[in-house]
C-alpha cells in the first residue's frame, strides 16, 4: 500500500515538508509506502471550468496536475499538505486542488481513498485553511483521517516545527491512523466488501 503525500509549500524543505516527513516517517514504520510529491514554485492556473477533463481523463494543461493523477492512480491514501497564507492555504495548493479534484469527479481516480489534510503555520489561521482543505474530500467519496486534534503545527521554520511537540505527536497519530485505515480497507476487500456502487450523479440548479 502506498501514500501519497502532497507539498503545496514552494519551499521544497521548508516547514511543510517537515511536517509531512513526520506523518511519512509513521506510514514507513507500519509497513506503508510513501511518496511526497512537491509542487515546487512554477505556477500553476487555476481551473478555468471548460470541462475537457470529462472528456480526456485529465487535465489539458500540462503541469503537475496531471503528474500528480498519473501516480494518484497507483495510490491508495493521500496527505495534503499546504503552509498558511491569509488564512487559507496557499494560492498554488488550491489552484492544484481546484483541477485535481475536478478531473476527479468525472474519473473517480479518488474516489473511496482515505485522505487528510495538514497545514503548518507561524501563528494564526490554521483552522481556517485546515477547513478548507477538507472540503475537497467531502465531495469526493472520500474518507477523511482524523488525528487525535486538528492537523496543524506551529513554526516559522523546520527547527521551529519540530518544537511544537503537541503538534508532532498530532502528525504521528495521524499516521498511524492513516494506516490502521488503509489495513481496514484492505482487510474488506480481501474478505469479499469493495466500494459501495456509486449512482449516477444528480446536478439541481436552483434558478431555471
């Protein structure tokens, strides 16, 4: 099994990356696979809504987006990981998000994987972002991960986070969560139980 962890931090092994290596450092500990995936600092556009996706599979930008599906694929649990900008996560993180999980309604390449969110901070507005982040999986069929607090770690730099002790057991449970999860899900399907069939999807546009 195998997770894939997601840097929306264009500081490569800044304090997100830090925060997401604890939850990785856990996964590998239970016997679970781990990638972080970095979005790095190009920039990445937004979706536009043109719905090309619905009809190629993915994405008709070329950038990390559909790097990133290609290996979602292949993955059966993900970690979003974002720094906190005004309250959000960033502008790249959610640019990202926005098209992954757009290709995704129409693909299911998401669907029924557990995921979790982690947003890392100096100060303030973490709850914010963190519930941000989250709504993403709760459209998506997606199982949300919950530590044993909310996913955030306080620190201005990687030394920093690692003195939020709270906040690196909080990253720790969440990934020994993550993987009691994953063990469960497999222990279903080996034991006969897959996804539960999915309808055909139902669109009330409230002004006719």
């Amino acid at each position: 099994m195998k997770v894939l962890l997601v840097n929306g931090s264009p500081h490569e092994k800044g304090c997100t990356y830090t925060a997401l290596q604890e939850v990785a450092n856990t996964l590998n500990r239970q016997g679970i696979r781990v990638e972080i995936f970095q979005l790095g600092n190009r920039p990445i556009s937004g979706c536009i809504g043109c719905g090309a996706c619905a009809k190629i599979g993915k994405c008709f930008m070329r950038d990390q987006v559909n790097e990133f599906l290609e290996k979602a694929a292949e993955a059966d649990g993900f970690i979003f990981g974002s720094p906190v900008h005004f309250a959000s996560g960033s502008g790249m993180m959610t640019c990202f998000m926005d098209r992954v999980f757009y290709v995704s309604f129409s693909t299911g390449v998401l669907s029924y994987k557990p995921a979790a969110s982690v947003v890392t901070c100096r100060r303030g507005g973490a709850t914010a972002a963190f519930d941000q982040l989250n709504k993403y999986f709760t459209v998506s069929n997606m199982p949300v991960v919950s530590s044993q607090y909310w996913n955030m770690i306080h620190g201005n730099t990687p030394e920093e986070i690692k003195k939020d002790l709270e906040g690196m057991q909080i990253l720790r449970t969440l990934g020994n969560n993550m993987a009691w999860l994953l063990n469960c899900i497999k222990a279903g399907k080996d034991a006969g139980f897959d996804c539960p069939e999915r309808e055909r999807r139902i669109f009330t546009n409230y002004i006719r």
